[in-house]
C-alpha cells in the first residue's frame, strides 16, 4: 500500500467513525481532496485511486496541475479576485468562494458569454476580523442571492466556510444558517466545512463535504 492510500485508508475510517458517532451514512459526506501545493504526480496518483475532483487555492496554480493531470476537475476555494473571474470560470469547474455581489455580478456576465455553466458556492464568514478569510456575513449573503438571482448558470450549491479553530460552535452556526436559507429557497443546500483538524465536530454539525489537504496527501 502506497502513503497515499494509507492516508486516504485512515481518512476513510475517521469519516466513518464520525458518521457511526452521529448516526449519519458515510455516503452522504463528500471527501474533497485539497491538493494546494501538493506535486502533479500526487494528484495522479490520487486519480488512479479514484478521485477525479480536487480543491485549489490558487488559480494559476489550479490551472497549471490541470495541464499536468489532465482529464481532472478542479474546484477554486482561495479568495477570488474579479480581474481573475474569466480565468477561474474557464479552468474551474466550480467556484466555492463567491462572497460578494460585485463578484457575483461579474462572474453572470462573464457565464453568459463563455456559454458555461458552473456551481457555485457562497462563502461565509461569520466571524468577521476574528478569521479574515473572506466571506460574506448574514447581511451579506442576501445581496449575493439578489446579485445571482437565480441564474441558472451559477447554479448555488450551499455554503463554504473556514470557521476560526477550536470552536465547534461554529459550525453549529452554519447549520443553522444552512436551515434559514434551505427554507427560504425551498431547497435543499449544501454544507462545505471541516479540514484535516477539525472533520469530526464538522461532519456531526452536518457537514456535507469535508476538504482535506494534508490529512489526505501529507504535509505541504
Ligand atoms: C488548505 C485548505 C483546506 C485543507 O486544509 P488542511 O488543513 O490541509 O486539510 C481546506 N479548505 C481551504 C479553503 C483551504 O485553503
């Protein structure tokens, strides 16, 4: 057995065992592997496991392991800059930090005339100078859902954050804002949170993906 699988093997059983103490089905917790300045050949070497879709921070760096392991899909979850729009919505086959309406309006525009469509999610912080990662507050978020209205090219698949650490608390919040909006849209919403340290208090809060960096391909 490779590192590589014997990590993914650990992951796999501490997904399951937080499943078992919560009494939520595996199936329904997404693993996605964060292969930020992680080499080509490791996520290569991912996909002949299995996997076939990768978090990335940067969209240079995103790009360029896209031409190295071709045939993957990669998904943005670094902060992006509106001068980067058209760049992350060609290579990127989803955009997981959507925070702003300026952003959302420009990345519409930029849908409609690259004819794609791509899922979105809408980053959120609730933490506000605490964290500094971006993200959208409450009051924020409102104006991202009026900026996309809808549009059936962004399609919003739930929310992502990176709550401050140690305060599973945290994700309890999200939860519950996952529930305002789930009633408000009518529908369901997904929920990305939890990473390498913190995937247990996570996925018992209802976390529907965890993004794995250095627990799935070891230290960067
Ligand atoms: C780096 C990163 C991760 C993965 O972090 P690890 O602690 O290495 O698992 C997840 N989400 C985001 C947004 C990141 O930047």
């Amino acid at each position: 057995m490779s590192q590589l699988e014997a990590r993914i093997a650990r992951l796999r059983s501490r997904i399951q065992r937080a499943c078992e103490n919560c009494g939520r089905n595996p199936a329904d917790v997404e693993l996605l592997p964060v292969s930020k300045r992680q080499p080509p050949a490791l996520v290569r070497e991912a996909a002949a496991l299995g996997f076939s879709r990768f978090g990335e921070n940067y969209v240079q760096e995103g790009i360029l392991k896209g031409q190295e392991a071709p045939g993957l899909e990669f998904v943005l979850i670094g902060p992006l800059q509106r001068n980067k729009a058209r760049t992350a919505l060609t290579h990127f086959q989803q955009i997981m930090t959507v925070d702003r309406p300026e952003l959302a309006t420009r990345l519409r525009a930029l849908a409609q005339e690259l004819d794609v469509v791509r899922g979105i999610w809408l980053q959120v912080d609730l933490w506000g100078e605490e964290t500094k990662v971006g993200g959208a507050d409450a009051g924020g978020l409102e104006a991202v859902f009026q900026a996309l209205e809808g549009d059936p090219r962004l399609p919003v698949q739930g929310f992502m954050a990176i709550p401050p650490p140690e305060d599973p608390g945290s994700f309890h919040a999200l939860a519950r804002l996952r529930e305002t909006w789930e009633q408000r849209e009518g529908r369901r919403l997904r929920l990305s949170m939890g990473m390498s340290g913190d995937m247990e208090d996570a996925i018992r809060a209802g976390s529907d993906q965890v993004r794995i960096g250095t627990a799935f391909f070891g230290s960067r």
